[in-house]
C-alpha cells in the first residue's frame, strides 16, 4: 500500500529546501564583506582590525577606475542596443501576432551554446581584422547575450497590451511613429526599464567575452579583478567584489519592484 506524505509535510520540506538552497547561494556572499575590511595584506576571516582603508585604496586607484568606467560604457551600450533589437523584435510580434520562423530560436541560441565556445570562435574571427579589444565589438558581443533576456520581457510587455488600441489609433489617423511615441512607448515603459536593467547586469557581469576579446591594456573590471585574483589574493579584491555585489543588489530590487508594479497594472492594457 502506498503511503503519501500530508500535504503541510510536502510543504514544509519544500520551504526548508529552499532555505538551504539560499543559504548555500548567500554565504560566500556573507563572507565577502567581512573579507574586505581586513587590516592584513592577505584577506582573513573574520578580520582581526576592522577597517575601511582597502576601500579607500580601490576607489583613489587610477587602474581601478578606468576598468569601472570601461565596463560602465560597454554596460550602457548593450543595454541601449539589446532593448532596441527586443524592442523591434516584440513590436514586429505584436504587429503581425508572431515572429518570422527561426527568429525565435536563433535569439535563444547564445543561452544554450557555452560562452567559451563563443569567445574562442569570435576571438579566432578578429585576429586576421585585428579587431581584438575593440569596445564595440566588446559590446556588439555582449548584446548577443542580452538579447534573448531583452526579447523575452519585451515580447511578454507587447503581448500585453490590446492589439485594438494600436487599431483604434490609426483609424483616427495617428501615424505609426505617432502612436509608437505616444501610446506603445508609455504603456510598455516598465517592460523596457526592465529590459535595460538585466541586459545592463548581464555585461556589467560579464567576463568571459572580455578575457578573449575585450582590451589589454584597460580590461573591464570583471577581467581586471580576475588578473588580481590570479596574482595574489587581497582584501582590495574583496572590496572590489563587494561593490560589484551591492551593484547587483541594487538591479535585482530595481527589477523585483518593477516586475511587482508591472503585475498591478491596469486590466484595460490586457488583450
């Protein structure tokens, strides 16, 4: 005779697994703080003299700087060109109710093919047009890898909106760039911040791409930071790890609190 657990059993056994699976993920990242506020020049944990100098350190370094400010411009780069690509894309869905066939599943092709096999093909294709460490092809690289997460938010914003609206607009005459200006952009403007944050995230985070193809003497901060940890291992890399963690933090509540005002949206947007 089969036994079934009760239902509050199940239940309970699924909360405490995903506690221990959260535990597992934030740890390191719990670690990595008190790491960075260490006196020593090797990191310790916990850190004996509390102090702030290493992030002192960090910020008032030139070399530091640079590859931030690098990986800022290649960030708003992929995030301007990967939501404009999704946003055409999820209009053209809109429009015509489906994408062109293949369309969709050659968006998706850089999430299922490893980004090594990837930066190794890209970087034997620029070597003979010496192209290697070319910031726009750092960033053309990482909207390929946005793109599918822009699609996919776009595509899901557009499908959302009554078709009838677009219809009813121009039968009153409004032209295409009209109503795209002044109905789809305002209704889908949640969708395309959001889309903007994660393909931000998405090369912001980014480091392979960089160390294949992206430049030597300026890396981006991911590189420059995976350099440092192949040198030696100081709390000024903690420090740096723990910006880059607060960063994401910060988009990923962006991106939580959009989603729920975008849950809270009118009912008369919906088809």
């Amino acid at each position: 005779m089969k036994t079934r657990l009760p239902a509050f059993a199940g239940h309970a056994l699924g909360i405490l697994y995903s506690l221990a699976l959260m535990l597992f993920l934030l740890l390191p990242l719990l670690t990595i703080l008190p790491a960075s506020l260490g006196s020593a020049e090797l990191i310790e944990f916990p850190p004996r003299q509390p102090t702030l100098a290493w992030y002192g350190e960090v910020l008032n370094d030139r070399d530091w700087l640079d590859s931030a400010l690098l990986s800022l411009r290649i960030a708003l780069g992929c995030a301007v060109l990967s939501t404009l690509l999704g946003g055409l894309s999820a209009l053209y869905a809109y429009r015509y109710r489906h994408l062109p066939r293949g369309l969709d599943s050659l968006f998706t092709l850089p999430l299922w093919m490893p980004q090594v096999i990837l930066a190794s093909g890209l970087f034997s294709l620029l070597l003979p047009w010496d192209l290697l460490g070319s910031e726009v092809m750092l960033v053309l690289a990482n909207t390929a890898l946005a793109l599918p997460l822009s699609a996919l938010v776009l595509g899901g914003t557009f499908a959302r909106i009554d078709p009838s609206l677009w219809l009813a607009a121009s039968s009153l005459g409004a032209r295409p760039l009209t109503i795209l200006r002044t109905l789809m952009l305002p209704l889908a403007a949640l969708g395309l911040f959001t889309s903007v944050l994660l393909a931000f995230h998405s090369a912001w985070d980014e480091t392979v791409f960089a160390l294949f193809i992206g430049p030597l003497e300026t890396p981006t901060l991911t590189s420059r930071l995976y350099a440092y940890l192949a040198q030696s291992v100081t709390p000024a890399v903690a420090a740096v790890a723990s910006l880059l963690v607060f960063a994401t933090l910060l988009i990923a509540l962006a991106t939580m609190l959009l989603r729920r005002r975008s849950a809270t949206a009118p009912h008369w947007l919906h088809s």
